[in-house]
C-alpha cells in the first residue's frame, strides 16, 4: 500500500478485484480470523478450493515435509509423486491417463486441446469446434472466455477466440441442431457453479454421451468446481452415471495449493504425445504433495458418507430459511455442499447481509448466493451457519420493510 499525491491510500495491484476491505491472518478448519482478531465461519472455502479447511494437519504436515525436500525440477524428469497422483485418481475415476497444470482455465483449455488433437489423429482435422452452453463458465483466459460465451467478460477484448458455438441450457434440440461437420466435442459442466447453481439432470447428461457416440464427438464434462468431493461423490458424474472422454480439475484438487489437471481415456488422449502440451510448474513436487494428501483425507473411508449426510442436512435447513423469507429467497439450489440461493434481493445484498454475520459467502450468476462450506464441517458447524444466515436474512428482511425516512421540513430563521 502506498499514498498518492493527494494522501489517500493505494493498491500497487491491478485494479481486476472489487476486494471486501477485510483481511485474514490464519485459519483454523471452518474458520478464518481476520488481522483484527475477529473469527469469520467460512462458508465460501476460497471459492470452492478449501475443500478440506484452512491449515488442514496432514495437509500441512505433507507440504512441510516436501518443501524441505524438492519444490520444482520440471517435467523434463520423472516425478515420482506425479505418478503416484495420477495413478490414484485414474483408480477413482474413468480415466487412463492425467496430466497436470496449475489452474482451472488451463485444464479447460487442455482438455479442449486434447478433443482436437484426438480428432485430428484420427484423420478429422476438420474438426476442431466445441459446443458449450449459455450461461456456463469455463475459465478467464481468452479461449475459455469464448468458451463460456459471456458477453460482460468477452467485452473489450477484442474479437472472440474461434471454435466455440452456445446452444440454449438443457435444450437437447438446440445441441443436436449446433451439431456440424465441423463438431469435435461437447463441453458441459455437470453441475454450473459459477453459472448460478444449476443442475444438469442426468437425463440431459445420457443424452448428450449418446449424441457424442452416435457422432464420433468427445465428451468433456468440466468438473474444476464440481469435482473434488463436492457432490458428495469425488466427481460428479458418478452421480449421473455418464463417463466422460475428458474431465478438467481444479480448485479442490490440492486442498487449496494451486493445481490443475486434465483426466482423459488412452483413447481421447491418444494424439497428446511428446511436443503436443506442456507447462513449467505443473505437476511439481510440492503441488503432487498437496494432490496426494488431499486424496488421503478424501479415500479415507466414510469421508464421503459424511458429506452426503451433512450436505441433505444443509438443503434440509435452507429450506427452511426459504419458507421463512420467501420475499428474500426464491430457490433452493445444487448438490452436496454446492448448494445456492436465487434471491429475491439482489444476491450482493444478501452476501453483505451473510457477511455483517461474521460468515462468508459468494455470489454467482442468475441472482444466486453460493454456499460453499469445508467438507470437513460438522453438524455442529453447519448448525451455526444456519442460524447465521438466518439472522442475516432477519436484518435484511427489516430494513426491506423498514418505511423510508420522511424528510423534516426546514425550519424558517428569521431574517
């Protein structure tokens, strides 16, 4: 921080966040304390990364034990731990094969990579477009921009990036009509999260693995934010019971390290050899640390039953809030410990309101406040969430219905 000419205080950072003016100096599981000592329930969890809490013991334990041994060498040498890593989560999942990176965009921009590259090799180079759907979100990099298809985060940035054609949500005839000689692949997210919460039935899911078959197309289903536990399964689309070609990773995958990944079969991967893809830091020792404790913590037995349990408990309790404050609360949204709220308010009123409680919370698309808890929280925790937001809503609710202040008339002086 430092002070311009006129004394006022400044930011040296890139004006790209509207940030809260609010700090934190540590957490402790569901909890974070501010620089000022006060403890906020956190119910945002970094935006769906924090998955396991803040200062996790055995993800602490696993990254201090690594730092002293080797950060980075580069993937010009094998990584043990990246083969371990990709071997567990190929073990739970659909896959064959991984490769790493360290974000969100770049897994979704690898897996779009992947899909034309398969295409390609298998005498389609022709083939090169994905269809996405309106109102999804796949990443801030130009590509992934185009991707979503947004025009508040395509403006000003010159003409979109080619390749990408937006069908209508859950409009099967639309998909099928967008459907050209031109079409590699189909990317969806099982579950919109930044989109405003919203759940792709299962139905729509078979479906469009029915229309990649009968068209030789890939099917991408983006899981960075899905992913990870989420659910209350560690993807997904198990829940669905659709397997993708490919699957981006993020946020989740490393406990709150930054790490991506992108999991495909030997068969869509089969054109990613030698020269085709790469990244500096992706897949380095202290990342594929954070990956493989984070998969401790989750495969341990009962880890998911708890999330499932705590995650019909929390949609149960919301809706309750709902019933009570239906001039602020529309709907009850998502699965697991993905859960939003359509508002009636504007959602920022509603995240303010959460906030003056001592809780967090973050908005997303459609007018919806997303509730994104640790999965680690306890009945005990979530119970307190709960009456946070209610309290929230109770204030808010009051200064809806509060009457506007009448102004006084102005007292006459004499002259």
């Amino acid at each position: 921080m430092s002070q311009n000419v006129s004394g006022a205080v400044t930011s040296h950072l890139m004006a790209t966040f509207a940030r809260v003016d609010l700090a934190f100096e540590r957490g402790e599981g569901v909890w974070l304390i501010a620089t000022n000592g006060e403890r906020y329930l956190d119910f945002a969890s970094g935006v769906a990364v924090n998955a396991l809490g803040h200062a996790h013991p055995h993800l602490v334990a696993a990254l201090a034990e690594q730092s002293q041994k080797l950060w980075h060498v580069s993937n010009l040498y094998e990584i043990p731990e990246g083969e371990r890593a990709a071997q567990r989560l190929c073990a739970a999942s659909f896959a064959d094969v991984v490769f790493f990176c360290n974000s969100g965009a770049e897994a979704v921009e690898g897996a779009i990579k992947t899909a034309r590259k398969y295409q390609s090799v298998s005498g389609h180079p022709e083939r090169y477009r994905a269809i996405t759907f309106e109102g999804a979100f796949h990443g801030r990099t130009l590509a992934m921009l185009a991707a979503g298809g947004q025009k508040k985060y395509l403006d000003g940035f010159g003409p979109p990036v080619e390749g990408f054609d937006q069908v209508a949500f859950n409009d099967l005839a639309a998909v099928k009509k967008a459907i050209g000689t031109e079409t590699a692949a189909i990317m969806i997210e099982p579950l919109m999260g930044e989109g405003g919460v919203r759940t792709v039935e299962p139905s729509f899911l078979r479906a469009l693995r029915e229309l990649c078959d009968q068209n030789g197309l890939l099917l991408i289903l983006d899981e960075v934010q899905s992913g990870m536990g989420r659910t209350g399964e560690l993807f997904a689309y198990q829940r669905a019971g659709v397997i993708p070609d490919i699957m981006p990773l993020a946020k989740a995958l490393g406990g709150g390290f930054p790490v991506g990944a992108v999991l495909a079969t030997s068969e869509a991967a089969k054109g990613m050899t030698p020269g085709t893809h790469g990244s500096t830091f992706g897949g380095n020792p202290l990342a594929m640390s954070a990956v493989n404790a984070t998969l401790d913590v989750m495969l341990a037995p009962g880890f998911f039953d708890h999330v499932k349990k705590i995650g019909i408990l929390f949609k149960q309790r919301l809706a309750e809030i709902k019933d009570r404050y239906p001039e602020l609360i529309a709907e009850v949204r998502g699965e697991g410990l993905l859960v939003g709220l359509r508002a009636v308010v504007p959602a920022g009123e509603l995240v303010n309101a959460i906030r003056a409680e001592k809780m967090l919370a973050v908005g997303a698309g459609d007018n919806v406040v997303r509730l994104l808890p640790p999965l680690i929280v306890s009945e005990q925790e979530m119970a307190e969430g709960i009456a946070r937001l209610d309290r929230a809503c109770a204030q808010l609710s009051r200064s809806a219905k509060r009457p506007a202040a009448v102004p006084r008339p102005k007292e006459e002086t004499a002259g």
